[in-house]
C-alpha cells in the first residue's frame, strides 16, 4: 500500500495508519490482559495522528509525490 511499483508512494499512510488504530483497539477488546499495553501505545499513537492532522505537509507531499507518479 505504501510504495507504487518501485516509487514509494505517501498517499497510502494515512488510511494504513488508521487501519493500524482500528486494530489496535480491536486487540485490546479481544485480548482485555494487554489492555494496558495497548492503549499505551494508542496514546502515542494517537498523539502522533494528531500532528499529522495539524499539518499540511503531508497533503504537500501526498501531492508531490502523486505528481511525480505521473
């Protein structure tokens, strides 16, 4: 999802870092004993997803890098 042919491509990582929360949280329903570990590592996750939303640099380079594709 991350790379188009051999040329990385940028405009995957979002949706795949939103697949990533969505299974997380998942696993800490399914798994209740690593519940603790988990959202801990949501935290930072989610932290992170932030200031990529506060950002417009990845819609820079998500287009930058679509532009070079073509």
């Amino acid at each position: 999802m991350l790379s188009k042919e051999e040329t990385p491509v940028l405009a995957g990582t979002v949706p795949v870092f939103e697949i990533f929360l969505t299974k997380l949280e998942t696993l800490a329903e399914v798994k209740p004993w690593l519940k603790d570990c988990i959202d801990e590592g949501l935290t930072f996750a989610k932290k992170y997803y932030q200031c990529m939303d506060n950002t417009s640099a990845y819609v820079v380079a998500m287009c930058t890098s679509y532009n070079l594709c073509l």
